[in-house]
C-alpha cells in the first residue's frame, strides 16, 4: 500500500492506494469491486468499519 504526500497542496493529508472488496461510489462515481482508489488513512479506517476494504488482503499482497 502506497502512502502518497500531496506535494501541490500540502495543508491536505497524505492519502494511500486501497482495493476496494465491494462496489462503492467513490467521488460521484460507483466503482466496481477490484477498484484501486486513493484515500486518506481517515477514510481508509471508515471503509475498513463498512467492509468495503481488507487491511489483511493488502498486507498478504504486500507480504508476498
């Protein structure tokens, strides 16, 4: 999982690349399930409480 600094703005927080598990409307617009979208640790956390992301899918990818 990639953490990205945003170098144009840097008052926003950093964000980090997800997969999404589910479908999700992901800024105005429905994403199928294999999605990869960029989202901060805040949000990351939330989708992770709604069951739209695994933290575990990402960490075993990111292991093997």
């Amino acid at each position: 999982m990639a953490r990205t600094e945003n170098a144009a703005d840097p008052k926003q927080p950093a964000t980090v690349e997800v997969t999404l598990d589910k479908p999700h409307t992901h800024k105005g617009q429905l994403k199928p399930a294999g999605t990869k979208i960029e989202v901060t640790e805040a949000r990351k956390a939330w989708l992770e409480q709604q069951g739209v992301i695994s933290g575990k899918v990402q960490e075993e990818q990111n292991n093997g």
